[in-house]
C-alpha cells in the first residue's frame, strides 16, 4: 500500500500513514483541518548485491571462468 503524508493544518503536525487511496479520501472527509501534504514517491532501491540473486549454477560458472 502507498504511504501518504498528511498534516494538520490547526496544530502544524505532520505525519506519514499507509492506507489505500479510498481510506485517504475518508481520512479527508472525516477531519477538514487535516490536508495531504505533496511530496516525493518513496523509493526502495534493491537491497543485496547481484551475487546474492543469482542462481547456484550461474555462480559456478563465474568461478570457471576467474
């Protein structure tokens, strides 16, 4: 699910929620002072080198050819 952040606009209070975007929109309905603030997507970059998903038979094949 998307993360969203949404801030108080009376207290100036931000915070990020994870919800579907319906659920935002209630969230909205439900309290008029609470705006969603526009920001960035947030990116998971790849974790891990590219050793680690490879397959084993890839891998012995890397060590043939050193």
């Amino acid at each position: 699910m998307p993360s969203y952040t949404l801030k108080d606009i009376k207290h100036n209070h931000t915070w990020d929620i994870v919800c579907s975007w319906d659920e935002l929109q209630s969230i909205l309905d439900e309290m008029p002072d609470v705006v969603q603030v526009l920001s960035a997507p947030r990116v998971v970059a790849s974790v891990g080198s590219l050793n680690s998903k490879v397959p084993d038979g890839f891998k012995d094949v890397l060590n043939r050819i050193k």
